[in-house]
C-alpha cells in the first residue's frame, strides 16, 4: 500500500471517529474502540482520542474561527452560558463547576452560526473578550458580565427575564394596589 492511499484511510478513519463522536451518535472512545476491534481493527481509545484532538486543532478549529469573524459582523447575537462537569480534568476535582459559554446567530435570513466556548469558569472576561468587536444586539440573561460589554450599541435582555421582572414589579404594584384600596375602606369604616 503506498503512503498517500495509507494518508487517506487514516484520515478517513479519523473523519468517521468524529462523526461517532459528535454528529448524531455521540459515541464515547470507549465504545468505538469496542466497535472498532470487532471489526478487526486494533485502535485503542487514546489513539482516536488523539485523531479527534488532532482533526479538531488542525481543521476544525480555523473553520470555528472562521465563523466566529462571522458571527461578530452579524446584527444579533444570542448569548449564554450553561454549567457543565468535566471528568478528570487536569489541576481539578471532579466536581469543580465549568461553562460551556453558547452563542448563536439570530434569524436575520442568513445561515445560523452555533459556536460553544469551554471555560473552567464564569469569568465576564470570555464574553467580553470573544464578543470584541460586535456592534449589533446582544440578546442574553440577565447575567452581570453581559453588561460589562460596553461596545454595544444595543443590549436585550432575555423575554424571559423582563417577564419575570415584570411579572415581580406587576405583584408588588398590586399589592400595593390592594393595601391602599383596604386601608382606605378600613379608615373610611
């Protein structure tokens, strides 16, 4: 077998690795190692992990980055951040608290952009730093660290949130309301 036919089915295996890994099957290395040796193929775990990192730094990643200078052009950004757990991290318990920072496109009739951010924290740097140079609206939660991004020509928060504050400012006003129209009937009796 020459080396560029060999180049070709290794990368092919890595692409196919990739896929199990995060399109649709979301397969853990553990599992492709077992499906992989049942089909006669010795690849050990770590090896794939290794094709996966390497696919995901060499090609994957200037594609992200592609798309978040994209993304920073575009008129509405959607912006969270969700906390998420990871196993075995080096320097941290198995328990420590990460981010996996979201941040999406609006519906503004171009291709959607989805890009994730991990972080070991929920530091108001990664929003500010990733978003440097956006313009547009900023639609997130009510989360401190959004506000600190003062480029912004707009800032929405959630519906979610105004409802909720809202819905908050409407009780009070009613109770408000009601204490005032009782004490007056009361005062009145």
């Amino acid at each position: 077998m020459n080396g560029k036919k060999l180049l070709i089915e290794l990368f092919a295996i890595a692409l196919y690795i990739t896929v199990k890994k995060w399109y649709g099957e979301y397969e853990t290395f553990y599992r492709q190692e077992k499906d992989w040796k049942e089909k006669g193929v010795p690849l050990p775990r770590e090896t794939a992990a290794n094709w996966y990192n390497t696919c995901a730094l060499e090609y994957y990643f200037p594609i992200y980055e592609k798309l978040h200078e994209e993304l920073i052009h575009r008129s509405v950004i959607h912006a969270d951040e969700v906390p998420c757990q990871v196993l075995h991290e080096e320097g941290r318990d198995a328990t420590a608290k990460s981010y996996m920072w979201v941040y999406l496109s609006g519906t503004d009739g171009l291709p959607p952009i989805v890009l994730y951010g991990y972080r070991t924290g929920r530091s108001g740097d990664h929003p500010i730093d990733f978003l440097n140079g956006f313009t547009g609206m900023l639609q997130c939660d009510g989360y401190a660290a959004y506000g600190r991004i003062y480029v912004l020509s707009q800032y929405q928060l959630c519906f979610q949130y105004i409802v909720t504050v809202f819905s908050i400012f409407s009780f009070f006003s009613l109770m408000v309301y009601l204490i005032q129209t009782f004490s007056i009937q009361f005062i009145s009796a």
